[in-house]
C-alpha cells in the first residue's frame, strides 16, 4: 500500500484504518471460490468518512497510484465481489443502524445484518421479502448491492423491486440520494455541473439511444442479477428515472451506497405446505406447471444428496438450536433417518409453501395443489403446522452451509451455482445438463438446490481444488453450462451476481453491444476505475484462473 494514501487519508477520516494481518486475512474471503489481500481496511463510522475515503482514493487515482475501493458487509458473496487487493471500506463495524421504521418502508445503513434489520421490521409487522437464504450471516448492503433474492421471491420479487432511495457517495467523492424522479426533475439534475449532473445526462442519453437493444437484450426469466440492470431505470407507467433501481446489484463498482430506504411488506400470517417426494426428474416440469396454478408463496427444492448430507450431519446441525428444539426436531427426522438408512431417499423434495390470512384458505390451495397431481402416483404431504414444516426449511436453508462445514477435503465450489431458466424449458435442459456433468463424475460430486418456481438452481459441486486439474474444469464446464442455459432462454445468475466468476460470461450472455453498454455505464459512474475494479466490466478468465484459492481451506 502506497503510505502517503494511508496518511492523508488518516486525516480526514473518523473511523479506523488497519493493515493488521487478523483483519486483512479476514477481509481476503468470502464464500466463493476466490481470494485477494486487500493491503488496506478501512471501517466508516458515517457518510462523510465513506465520501472522504473515496475522495482520497480519487486524488490517489488522478496522481496515477493504483488505488481503488471495494465495500464490503456481511462477506457471504459467492462470486468474489467484495474481493480485492486495495482498499476494503467494511460497514458492519459502525455503520449498522436501522434509522426507521415507517408503516410501509424502512431506512437502513448498509452495515446491518439481516437478522438485525428483520427484527426491527417485525416489530411493526413488517418485511423485507426479499431476504436471502444466508439471512443469519449477510447484511443490507450486500443484499441491496446484489440485488439478492430468496424463498419468497416468487411471490414478492428481488430486492430491486424494494429499493426506493439510496443515499450514495460517487466516484469522485460527492454525495447524493438516488430515487424516483419526473420528467422536470430529471431536467433539473441534468443541468447540474457536477458528476451527478453528468451522470443524470449521458445516461438518459445512453438508455434513450440504445432503448430498443436494452429491451431485447434484458433477460426474459423472472430474476436477474447479471450485468447492469439498465432496463430497471426508467418506470414506463409512472414515467419516473430512478438510478437507485441501477445501483442496486452493481456490486459496489458504481457507487457505494451510505442509506437505503426499502419498502416493506405485511407478510401474510397462515402458511401450509405441500411437500412432493419426487423420484422420477422427467415429470418435474409438470409439476412445477399444476402447483404455480395455486399461487404459492415459495417453491423450493432439494436433491437426493443434500438430503442426505443433512442426515448425516443431523447431530452438527442440531447442535446450533439449543436442547428442546434440537430434541423435537431429532424426533421430527425420524422418518428421513429411515429413509437414509433403508436407501429409499427420493431424488428431489419439493416444498410449495402457501401463506394466507387463515390457515383455512392456505390449507385449501394446498389441497388444491395436492389434487392437482393426484394422476402422477406421487409421494405428497401437507404439513399444516409451521412447526412440522420447520424441517424442510432447516434442510432448504442450511443446504450451502451444510456443504462449507463438513467436507474436508472437498471445497464447496461455486461456479454453475445460480443459472435460470424457463421452467417449461425443463424436460430438454435437464438430460442435456446431466450428461454434461457426468462427464465429470471422476472430479467432482454435486448437489442441487434451488427455486423450483423460478426456475434458479443451485449446483455446488464439491472437490479437490488443490488438484490443478479440477481447477481447469472451473473454466472448462463453466461455459458449456451457460451455452446451454443461454440456448435455452436463461441468465448466468438469479441472485448470486457476476463478480470475479462470472463478469467474463456478461458479453455470451447479452452479446458485443450491451457489453459495451455496460463498459459505457461504468465509465459514466466511475471515469477513473475508482470503484471495485474488474467486477462487471474489465473481468477476464485469467483473473479467474489467477485468483482462485488453491487449498480446500
Ligand atoms: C449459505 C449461503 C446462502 C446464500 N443464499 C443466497 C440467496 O438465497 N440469495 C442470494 O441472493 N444470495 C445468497 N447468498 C449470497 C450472499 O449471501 C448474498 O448475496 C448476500 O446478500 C450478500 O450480502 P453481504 O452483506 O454478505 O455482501 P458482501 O459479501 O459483503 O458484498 C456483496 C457485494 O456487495 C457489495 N457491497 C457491499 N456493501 C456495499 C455498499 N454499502 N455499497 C455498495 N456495494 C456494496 C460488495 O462490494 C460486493 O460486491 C448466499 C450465501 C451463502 C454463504
């Protein structure tokens, strides 16, 4: 690290700066398949800490130093985004407060986790129904900077839908608070003489000249977190510009966002699920079709192997939930225990919740949905107590941490761990998924979990990636799945965004042209490369094959 960055910064900035080793090695990981070392980490105690580290950072950029800033919150990433080896601006430390909660929205700072934020919301009643299944572990800011989404998001939508304003501090320092603006607003911004006002300009420009590639090109499933949401901006309907709705899942490389107000939803109360054993993988499209009918809530779903996993770490997992609830819970598994033990575990449960105001009318869909497939010869329950169902959540939930605790030896890789594609498109893009991953039998196991009513799925593979071998097929297999998701209609991520792992797909994904979009946003936010540099636009497959860890620790 360049020392006459760290001393000027350390006179205009509030919170702590640290190159300790405990805190840089901390800060090198998130969940993914990647690690950097940042030379320097930086804890923010307000806004204008966060506007003065990037002011510095930009003097440093204009001087010709190679310095840039990279947020970082809850750490959980599964694509390497808040990986770098500059400088780490982290908000969990001080900037963790919810600063209100209205009736229908909250406003937050980045660096609240989840579950904190949660109870805040609750107490009024309220939810942000977006969460992600890393919940216990991730905060705000990487939940709106990956425009996350999770079990309930097949009713309610991804984060972007929640996102009403952001407070943000741009590339060259200046603060702003990006929302929904008219026409004449939006007029107003435009004559400004600052890098907002720039920013308002050229990118009403960018997305009015380029109005009819961006619509083709905007991926056509129901959630995406691949490239630049450039097709979000503008609201037709309510004929207002909102840059926030942009900010959000740009992985920190536009802005850093300081304050977010999010709208908030009434969850429904009632909740009954429909719980599918699946043995035959050829009928699952069918389903999916006959049980979205009934509007569920959520549509989840587990494999043959994480079931099983589960079961055999049962004890490890129970051991976190305290004795009364582990010992009920112990008891709840005794029919998966025999299922495991008698080799009869199906090759994929599915779990529809529906939520309703009474437990009348949720019971009633399920039921509806439960006949619906009565023709398929299937193993179907209905578990009407939340309590009952608890344990398929646990499974659902738990499925990716379950697989980074107990496999040594073996690394949860992710790298094909979040693609979607039209539901209806199953029955072709399973068999000729499946025959490309037993190409790689030898290498690797894998486990899928996922969305089912999306169509997003989860495919960890687990192995050895000290083995250089097993490294190259990182980048062998990674491609020939997303040919194939691209053939059939899909996007690379729903949720988990692109990073260091998949920025080098964006132009297979969107083609040359929106590329080059992308590259044109990024220069219009962050002219100098400020921001978290080589995410979203500048990533290449050596950068890949450069950073990936290279032991199974
Ligand atoms: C077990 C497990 C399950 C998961 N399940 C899901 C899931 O269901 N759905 C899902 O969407 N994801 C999931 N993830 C991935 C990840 O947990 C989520 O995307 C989460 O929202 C990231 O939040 P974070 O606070 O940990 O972000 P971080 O890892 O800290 O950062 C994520 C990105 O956001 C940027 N960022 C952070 N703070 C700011 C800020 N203030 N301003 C600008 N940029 C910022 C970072 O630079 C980085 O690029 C899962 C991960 C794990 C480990």
């Amino acid at each position: 690290m360049n020392e006459a960055f760290k001393e000027n910064l350390i006179k205009v900035f509030n919170g702590e700066v640290s190159d300790s080793e405990e805190d840089i090695k901390k800060a090198s990981r998130d969940t993914s398949l990647f690690t950097l070392t940042p030379s320097l980490i930086t804890y923010p105690t307000n806004t204008d800490d966060v506007a003065a580290l990037v002011k510095t950072a930009h003097q440093a950029k204009e001087n010709g130093d190679a310095v840039s800033v990279t947020a970082r919150s809850g750490g959980t990433d599964m694509s390497g985004g808040p990986l770098t080896t500059s400088v780490v601006a982290s908000f969990t430390k001080h900037m963790n407060k919810v600063l209100e909660v209205g009736d229908t929205y909250a406003v937050t700072q980045p660096g609240v986790y989840y579950r904190d934020f949660e109870k805040e919301t609750l107490k009024k009643g309220l939810l942000l129904p977006s969460y992600p299944a890393s919940r216990e572990i991730c905060a705000m800011g990487g939940i709106v900077a990956n425009n996350s989404g999770g079990e309930r998001t097949l009713k309610y939508g991804k984060t972007e839908k929640y996102v009403e304003e952001l407070e943000v501090v741009l590339s060259d320092g200046s603060v702003t608070t990006f929302k929904a603006l008219n026409d004449a607003e939006l007029e107003e911004k435009k004559k400004l003489n600052t890098l907002e006002g720039e920013i308002y300009k050229k990118m009403d420009e960018l997305l009015t000249e380029n109005e009819n590639l961006i619509e083709e090109r905007k991926p056509k499933v129901s959630k995406n977190s691949a490239g630049y949401a450039l097709w979000s901006i503008k609201d037709k309907e309510a004929h207002t510009f909102n840059l926030a709705k942009l900010v959000c899942g740009s992985q920190g490389t536009l802005a850093l966002w300081t304050k977010a107000k999010l709208g908030l939803v009434t969850p429904k109360q009632h909740r009954a699920m429909l719980v599918v054993f699946l043995t035959n993988m050829d009928i699952l499209p069918e389903i999916v079709q006959r049980v979205l009918v009934q509007k569920p809530e959520s549509f989840e779903s587990y494999d043959d192997k994480t079931f099983t996993l589960a079961i055999k770490f049962l004890p490890d997992m129970l051991k976190q939930m305290g004795f009364i609830k582990a010992a009920r819970l112990g008891i709840d598994f005794i029919p998966e225990i025999e299922m495991v033990a008698v080799g009869g575990v199906p090759k994929m449960i599915l779990m529809a919740e529906f939520a309703e105001d009474t437990i009348e009318e949720a019971d009633a869909k399920a039921t509806a949905a439960r006949e619906a497939l009565k023709d398929l010869s299937l193993r179907v329950e209905i578990e009407k107590d939340e309590r009952q169902a608890e344990k398929y959540w646990i499974v659902r939930r738990e499925s990716f941490s379950l697989l980074r605790k107990n496999l040594h030896g073996l690394y949860a890789s992710p790298f094909i761990d979040d693609f979607v594609i039209p539901p209806k498109t199953y029955p072709k893009f399973f068999p000729e998924l499946n025959a490309l991953l037993a190409q790689y039998k030898d290498h690797f196991i894998y486990t899928i979990a996922g969305h089912a009513g999306n169509g997003n799925f989860h495919i960890i593979p687990l192995m050895n990636i000290a083995k250089e071998e097993n490294r190259k097929i990182v980048l062998e297999l990674a491609p020939k799945v997303y040919n194939l998701v691209i053939k059939y209609g899909g996007t690379t991520t729903g949720e988990h965004n692109d990073g260091i792992i998949r920025t080098p797909y964006l132009a297979l994904l969107f083609g040359k042209e929106m590329e080059e979009l992308f590259e044109q946003t990024k220069k219009i936010f962050d002219p100098l490369d400020v921001f978290n540099p080589k995410k979203k636009v500048g990533g290449t497959f050596a950068d890949i094959e450069k950073d990936m860890l290279r032991s199974n620790t």
